[in-house]
C-alpha cells in the first residue's frame, strides 16, 4: 500500500503561482511513475503532468511552459510548481502513484482557486 498526501493548494490571483508538494509513504519502492491530475466542477479528471522513476516527463498542452513537475526520490515527494495560473486552472488537485500490476494510488486532493 502507498498513502498520498498533498499539500499547497489555496487561492491565488490570475498571474500568480503555487507550489504543490505530494508526500508518498508505505510501500515507496514499488512506485513507477507519479503524476498530478485535475478536476474541475462538472469535468472529468484530467491528467496535469507524471514524471517517471526515471525523471522523464509530460505535460498537458494547457499548462506547458507554466507548470513544472519535479520528484525528489531521497524525500519521496513529487512537487507542482504552477507558474501564471489562469482562472481555468482552478480545480482540485490529486496526486497520483502507480506501481506494477496496475495497481493506482491516489490522495486526497487540495483545492486550488484561481480569481480573475
């Protein structure tokens, strides 16, 4: 079993920016790959960005170049850096772990609020 817990959501202005931090705890090692997803009101879940064990990322097309995943293997933490937020951004945040055999973690989401 893994446990997520996230951490860093809360309002900011159009422009400004947030650190999301997920702390990862249980069976750590077994973890592949970690990624953010998103959920606004009345959406579907969408993936925001993963990082692999390996360091390799992605990105949704909406926030290149204003977010930045990063993972700190010695902390077991996978970080958000959000830069430029956009009121579209707004939505709650849930980190995500997978490991082998298909087995998916998730925490318990923060909420992030972009104001115009």
């Amino acid at each position: 079993q893994v446990q997520l817990v996230e951490s860093g959501g809360g309002l900011v202005q159009a422009g400004g920016s947030l650190r999301l931090s997920c702390a990862a705890s249980g069976t750590i090692f077994s973890i592949n790959a970690m990624a953010w997803y998103r959920q606004a009101p009345g959406k579907q879940r969408e993936l925001v960005a993963a990082i692999t064990s390996g360091g390799s990322t992605n990105y949704a097309d909406s926030v290149k170049g204003r977010f930045t995943i990063s993972r700190d293997n010695a902390k077991n933490t996978v970080n958000l850096q959000m830069n430029s937020l956009k009121p579209e951004d707004t939505a709650v945040y849930y980190c995500n772990a997978r490991a082998p055999a298909g087995l998916c973690y998730w925490g318990q989401g923060t909420q992030v609020t972009v104001s115009s």
